[in-house]
C-alpha cells in the first residue's frame, strides 16, 4: 500500500475542508442579516401560541413587524393589554385604548328554534355546507352548527353545545379572531370584554321571511334604534339588521333587550346591581 498517497490525499481534503470553511465563514459574514435586539426582547414577551390573530406569520413574523412600527403593540390578542404595555416599554411607547375583547357567537337559531330546510350528508364542516345550496339551515344567515370555528381555536375556548350552537368558554379566550375567520357566515364577532349585552342575530331578512325559518331571528322591526326602545342611542340600522356602537357614550343596550319583541339580544354578564337571574329567557 502507498502510503504517501494516501498522506497526500488525506492532507488534500483537509486542505479543502479548512478552505471551504473559511470560504463559508467569509460568506456568512458578509451577508450576515443583522437582527434587530428588541426583535428578540418582544418575541421572548410572547405567548408563543403562534395563532395568526395579529394578521403575521406566528409570534416570530409579529415580533419583526411591531419592532420596525408596521404593527400596533396592541396586535396580540392572546397578550392582552398587559402585554401591549410590556411591549410599549421595549419600544419606549406609551401605550392607550388596549380593551381586551372576548368572542360571542352571533346566532340563537338552534335546534328548537330554526329550521333546516333539507338533511345534510356530506362532509361534517361548516365550509362545506356553505358551499352546497348554502348550507342545510333553512336561514342562510344562521350558525350550521359544525364547528369548524370550534376546530380553530387553539386555546380551548369553544365547544360545540348539545343544542347545535357554539359556546364561548370566557375564561380560555383570548380574541385571537380564529373562530372570526373559520366562520363561513359572519356570526361570530370580538366584542369589549366588559360589554353585557349584545345582538344575537345577523338576519338581514325582514318580519315573515325571517319567522319562517327562526323563531327568534331579528325581523328588523328598528325599534331597538328608536328613542322609545333605546333612550340612551348607539344602534343604527343597516337595512334590516341593527348595528351596535360599543363605543357611543353612554350606550346601555339592556333597554333595547328588554324591547325586542323577538328576544334577538342576548345577556352575556349580569345587569349592574341585578340579580343573576334577570332576563334569563333573553340571556
């Protein structure tokens, strides 16, 4: 056996090795990607849940765009106003108007109260039975009752009730809005937190249309907007269906519940200094 060829070529590859090392060494220098430190301090601070509510492509792709100014310290929904102010303070920001929110499920159509209009065999999803005939539910507006926002949530917040509705576990959610998205029809909404009432319909239908397929769909009567049914304002019609303004002052949408002759408003938190019990039928 030759061995100073063997010599050689081992002492030929380690030469390339150490020359391509340094080669790789050169080039990652030279185009190394500087990485910004509060990049690293405001992705630490994050929940790590990696949801997509804030619009970005998990906490790493946020933590980019709120430290360069292209996101609001506020997008983090999971984080909540305590982490909006803990970012705030990386950033050398004040922080305002940080209002956690809370989901709520915008329909009370379910199984005693709305109709389908034929029995539906295909694939168990919401999104799919959107996309046939829209949907077995004999309103086109209401839940159908699948879950596909149930399957969204990644932070135990939703379940699907034994009456065909969602249920919003308060305590787990964090506003992310995935169940927002994965909803085919707009019936889940982020509300306030500190909201106790909201409107629990997005029918656009009018009177006999919409007590033909839901005994408890909104049938645009107005007269929540009206002076008589809501002295203190902050609803407006759009066309048929009322629009609540949270932020109008002085709102207080326990008036309008009590007026709705369809019982559409729904009680999420007790009246101020009623019992808890009050509007249980409405609630």
């Amino acid at each position: 056996m030759d061995y100073d060829i063997l010599l050689y070529a081992m002492l030929s590859l380690g030469g390339l090795g150490l020359l391509f090392g340094l080669a790789l060494a050169v080039v990652a220098k030279k185009f190394a990607v500087e990485v910004d430190p509060k990049v690293e301090e405001i992705l630490d601070l994050l929940p790590g849940a990696n949801c997509g509510g804030c619009g970005y492509p998990g906490c790493a792709g946020y933590a980019e765009a709120v430290a360069s100014g292209e996101a609001p310290v506020t997008g983090c929904a999971p984080g909540g106003p305590e982490l909006a102010e803990q970012i705030g303070k990386v950033l050398g920001v004040s922080v305002e108007n940080a209002v956690r929110k809370v989901a709520v499920v915008r329909c009370r159509g379910d199984k005693e109260h709305a109709r389908d209009a034929f029995t539906y065999y295909g694939v168990p999803r919401c999104s799919a039975a959107q996309r046939l005939d829209d949907g077995p539910k004999a309103c086109v507006y209401g839940c159908l009752g699948f879950g596909d926002c149930v399957e969204a949530c990644k932070f135990d917040a939703l379940v699907m009730g034994s009456d065909g509705l969602p249920v919003v576990i308060e305590d787990n959610c964090t506003a992310c809005g995935a169940c927002v998205t994965a909803c085919p029809r707009d019936i889940i909404a982020l509300i306030p937190y500190d909201e106790p009432v909201f409107l629990g319909c997005v029918n656009r239908d009018r009177g006999k249309a919409v007590k033909e397929v839901c005994s408890v769909g909104c049938i645009g009567c107005s007269l929540c907007s009206r002076e008589k049914g809501n002295p203190n304002g902050g609803i407006k019609m759009d066309g048929a269906l009322p629009v609540l303004d949270f932020d109008h002052e002085d709102h207080d949408f326990s008036d309008p519940l009590r007026a709705c002759p369809m019982s559409c408003f729904v009680r999420r938190l007790p009246a101020e200094g009623a019992a808890d019990d009050e509007n249980e039928d409405a609630a």
